[in-house]
C-alpha cells in the first residue's frame, strides 16, 4: 500500500520549506525546479522567480529553508 499524499498549492513558500518533502516552484506558469526543498529553494533560483533579490537560510535543529528579502543595492 502507498503512503498517503498530499498536494497543495500556495504562495507561502515559508511552509513548503517547512511542512514539505518535496516541492516544486514555478515561474510564468512554467515549471523552474522541483525537488525537496533544501535542493530547490537556492538563493539564485528565489531570486529570479520572485524578480527581487532574496537570501535563503535555515532555522534549526532541522535545517528547515527560509527566504530573507535583500534590500536593493
């Protein structure tokens, strides 16, 4: 038997990093990268899906991936 699974969709990219195992982001409609979410959630990749200039860290003990906005410079 398969173990249960879920999708869900959202723009709160601070819980997919923390509730997700694997994640996919998309940009213009089109599929950037998938993957879990310390593979997939880069600074370069948030950066340019999000047009802005973003820094990706991690909250332990888990090492969980979270986005800190960067200001224009």
């Amino acid at each position: 038997m398969a173990p249960p699974s879920a999708m869900l969709a959202t723009l709160q990219h601070q819980d997919s990093g923390r509730f997700a195992d694997r994640i996919a982001v998309l940009r213009r409609g089109r599929l950037a990268a998938a993957g879990t979410p310390r593979a997939v959630l880069t600074d370069s990749l948030v950066s340019d899906v999000f047009d802005c200039p973003l820094k990706v860290d991690t909250l332990p003990p888990q090492g969980v991936p979270f986005l800190l906005p960067q200001a224009a410079g």
